[in-house]
C-alpha cells in the first residue's frame, strides 16, 4: 500500500499497529487514528473522534467557547468544571490513551527504521522518519498542554516513551519532554526536505516547521518562534485566508447576496494540514462537524450549541467582519454559523461528514510571528505583520500605531483568540500568554468568574488508569 493512491489512504482500518506493514503504510494508518472515533478508549462517547476531539476539549478549556445548552450532557463535565478535578473522569483518560497511541506508533515506525538515534540512508526512509518524529513530537506537545499549567522547567511532567515495548516510565521533566519535542522536529524539518506529500492528510517540512515554532513559542523561546514562524510565511508559499473565505457575509459594498466562509474544504490554499473526509470514514453524528455545525445532523442541529464567548465577542470593533462569522439569538448565544457549516446550509442536511477537517493554517504563523516578535522586543515588526494581516479583517487598523509593550501583546492575543475561534488554537495561546479570562453571560456555569491559566480547573488530571498502573508514579 502507498500513498500514491488516495483510496488506499483513507482505509476504514487503521494499520499504525501492523508488524510487517511498509513505514509509510504504518504512518497512513496514524494519519487515519487523527479522525477516527472510539481512538481514546472508549466504545463509543461522542466527543471521542480524535484530534478535533480535542480541540473541542481545548477550546472549552480556554474559556473562548461557551456550551449554551446541556441537551444529551456532551461536554458539561468540562463546562462545569467537573472533569478537570477528578482524575477518574473519563474526560481526563481519553486525549491521554488517543496521544499515547499515536506516540506508540510512531515508535513503532521510528524502531523500524533504525531507531530513534538513527539516520536513515535511504531517501524515502528519511520522509517516512521525519514524518513519525512529527507526529511523536505533536502527541507530546498536546499532552504538555493538557496536562500541565503551562511552562516549568524542571517541573515533573508525563512519562516519555522512545521505543516500543518500554516498561513504564516515571515522569520526565517539563525541559526533558520539550527537549525531546525540539530534536524530534528539528530532525523532522531536515529528514522532510525534499518530501512531496501527495495530500495535506500527511506532515511535510512546512507543517513540522509549524508545530517547531509552536513548541519554541510554547517554552518561551520568541525569537527562535519568529524566525520559525516568518520562515514558514515566506518560503512555502501559502496564502492568507482571504475575507470571503473567512466569513459567509455580503462580500461587496450594497449586496444583499451572501457568500464565503465555510472552513470545510481542505483546498483552501491557506491550509497546511488537515484531513479530507469522504464517506468511506464512516463519520456522522459523532464528529466535530457533528458537534459544531448547525447544517450537520447531530448534536448542534438540535440544540446543544456552542458559542463565541460574549465577552470576547464583544470586545471586537464595530468595523471587523469577524463579527459577521455568529449568529446571534435570543436568549444569548452566538454560535458559528457563518463560520463553520455543510456549504449546502440545509438544516441538518449532511448525515454523512463528508465537509474536512483542518489542524493547521497559515494564518496561524502570522500571528504567532507577531507575538513572539512583540514579546523580544522587536515591537515595530510586530505591529508592521499585525496591521498588514488585519487589513483583511478590520476596516482601520491605525489603532495598533499606538500600541506598546503589554497593550501590543494583549491585542495581539485578543487577535489570536478571535481569528482562530473554535480551531483548537486559543488554549495554546491561553497557556503560553499566562493570561486569565472570564467567562461571559453566555457561558451556563460560573458566569462572570476569572480563571487564570494556573487554575487546577483549565488543565486535565493524568487519569486513574495511568496512575494505578503506572508503578513508577
């Protein structure tokens, strides 16, 4: 099996954990694990869908997502602050079984090809290596994220794991697992060069770039995260998302007509990474779009919906057409109707996921170039890359000339909140910017209420089962 052949990649069955499967074929299956359901565990809860499971999970987590509805009880846990202090919630085991599997079958690869400190001779075994080094190292920066406050050193962390078949590991340090991270995707960005990928399902040199700069921004390194991040801007070639593809609105002065938006086809020339669903996956209800989109029949067509928190989406000036991405009812709540939906808009229409996933844009390295630039001093190339990037979405953006020190990060995160809503992107944002947020009226719990990044309740517990079975815990 190769991935020259679309059908071949998007199998039903996931191969990651065949013994005598060809590398590539091995790392197709881990691409597959990333949106398959029942890949934390469980047989079979509906947030339980792989990584854009997750970025449900972190989403709620930052407090940028608001659950206006307890219909079917999906997410309460989270919402209500349940899960995150107790380690026998299921909320807390299943993003720990989904990375650890995919760490486990990139080990697999990675043995397969010599081992973790071998470098593989043959070409195509470098683009196989490279692409397992970045999905070891993207498992274990999720799992940084989930399962610690932020960023501490010498702070014990999670279990590493290099190799198949290793016994239980006692923690590793913050630095220990970071470190780690950085060789993994430094060595990725050199074994890549060169790598065609024949789809966006699959890691090249661009996307483990990205996840580089975000481990650089994540430890507090800014100036390694801008160069990473300008790097990627200008070298690979990827445009901005543009104002029509960013937001379903009258698109020219005077019209009535509609059109834009959507965040479903992975085409769109601004997206580096990301997975395209077709009805052989099997998904439905039990899906991101199931649980976002209003078009997709399942959990959001009926109800439980999720918004833009109303502070948030409050402190966006009048003239920014992101505004335009929530529809706003009555009682409040905003969902993102205008900025994630089927693009056939019939009131749940699509049975069958076939709209796609996305788990990285260009976009995002704009941003992150803007604020790690601002945080080492380099303010006026900050806000030079903010204001050129904002012309796309705010009709005047002079404002920023004014902005220094603390004010310019703060709208540089505000910034970042709003153009990645509901993307998986704000509790990256969130933990690297120590910030606190409160929750707005929308939110059904703990209205008003602050929650600063160190908050026991925006972070996950390691859960009982790698606890009691972990020895050397």
């Amino acid at each position: 099996m190769t991935v020259s052949c679309r059908e071949e990649f998007l199998e039903s069955a996931p191969t990651e954990t065949i013994g005598d499967a060809p590398a590539q074929t091995k790392l197709n299956g881990l691409y597959l694990m990333m949106i398959n359901t029942g890949t934390g565990g469980t047989d079979l809860d509906h947030d339980d869908f792989g990584q854009k499971g997750y970025d449900i999970y972190s989403d709620l987590l930052s407090q940028d997502m608001a659950l206006e509805a307890v219909n079917y009880g999906w997410y309460v846990n989270i919402a209500n602050m349940a899960a995150q202090v107790d380690f026998t919630n299921t909320v807390n085991y299943k993003p720990w079984r989904y990375y650890y599997r995919v760490i486990a079958g990139a080990n697999d690869v990675i043995d397969a090809l010599g081992g973790t400190d071998s470098v593989p001779a043959a070409e195509k075994d470098k683009f196989a290596m490279g692409q397992a080094k970045a999905l070891r190292a993207y498992a274990y920066f999720y799992l940084m994220q989930f399962y610690t406050k932020g960023y501490s050193a010498s702070e014990a962390a999670i279990p590493v794991y290099t190799k198949s078949q290793m016994p239980a590991a006692p923690k590793s340090t913050q630095a220990q697992v970071y470190a780690l991270i950085v060789d993994d995707l430094t060595k990725a960005v050199d074994y890549l060069e060169g790598f065609d990928r024949d789809n966006k399902g699959m890691i090249d040199q661009g996307v483990a770039k990205g996840l580089l700069a975000y481990a650089y921004a994540a430890t507090g390194q800014s100036s390694q995260a801008a160069v990473v991040s300008k790097d990627i801007i200008a070298n690979y070639g990827y445009p901005t998302t543009t104002k029509a593809q960013a937001v379903r609105m009258a698109q020219t002065p005077g019209s009535t007509v509609l059109s834009g938006g959507g965040f479903n086809d992975l085409n769109t020339p601004s997206w580096m990474w990301g997975f395209d669903i077709a009805v052989v996956n099997g998904l439905d209800l039990v899906s991101w779009w199931g649980q976002i989109d209003v078009f997709t029949y399942s959990y959001a067509s009926v109800g439980t919906r999720k918004g833009i928190d109303i502070g948030l989406y409050n402190s966006m000036r009048p003239d920014d057409i992101r505004r335009n991405q929530f529809v706003v009812t009555n009682p409040a709540q905003n969902y993102p109707g205008n900025k994630f939906f089927d693009p056939n808009r019939v009131s749940q229409g699509q049975r069958q996921v076939t709209t796609d996933y996305i788990y990285m844009r260009v976009d995002e390295f704009y941003m992150l170039a803007a604020e790690s630039l601002a945080k080492s001093g380099q303010e006026a190339e900050a806000k030079t890359i903010l204001k050129n990037y904002l012309a796309n979405r705010i009709t005047d953006v002079s404002y920023i000339d004014t902005l220094a020190g603390t004010a310019l990060q703060d709208e540089i995160y505000k910034n970042t909140r709003l153009e990645f809503w509901g993307e998986g992107k704000s509790y990256l944002a969130f933990k690297r910017n120590r910030a606190t947020v409160t929750r707005g009226t929308n939110h059904l719990f703990y209205v008003g209420q602050a929650f600063p990044y160190t908050d026991d309740r925006v972070s996950l517990k390691i859960p009982q089962e790698e606890i009691l079975n972990n020895p050397n815990f």
